[in-house]
C-alpha cells in the first residue's frame, strides 16, 4: 500500500510541474521562450536525463551485488 501511495505522490508531483509549464509557457515573455532558451532547456534535460541513466545503473548494479551477497550468506 505504501509503494501505492509514493507512486501517486510521484505522478501527482509531476503531473502538476506540466501544468504549471502549460500555464507558464502562455504567462512567460517572448525572450524567455526563444529559440536559444529553448536549446539551452534541451541540453540541460538531456544532462539530467543522462545522469539519471547513469544513477539507475548504477543502483541496479549496487542492488544485484547485495542481493547476491544475502543470498550467499543463506547457503
């Protein structure tokens, strides 16, 4: 039940920063939305995604390696 919860917190969180985008992109003047704003918002995005790949990685990595241990303390 509590996985549950966190993943409706997580999507409610993110379903709100792209409303809150929506709205801001109709409020925000016309240099913030330019085209060099606009690669400059890319290349970040792309940084984060990359560097979030990486985190996942090496979670995954982390958490094979523990389970792996735990187990061989079992035999």
């Amino acid at each position: 039940m509590k996985d549950v919860l966190i993943g409706l917190v997580v999507f409610a969180i993110i379903f709100g920063g792209a409303l809150l985008g929506m709205f801001l992109g109709k409020v925000l003047p016309d240099p913030h939305i330019s085209s060099e704003s606009r690669d400059a918002i890319r290349t970040i995005m792309a940084m984060l995604g990359t560097l979030s790949a990486v985190v996942l990685g090496l979670l995954t990595g982390s958490s094979i390696s523990s389970l792996a241990e735990k187990e061989s303390e079992l035999r």
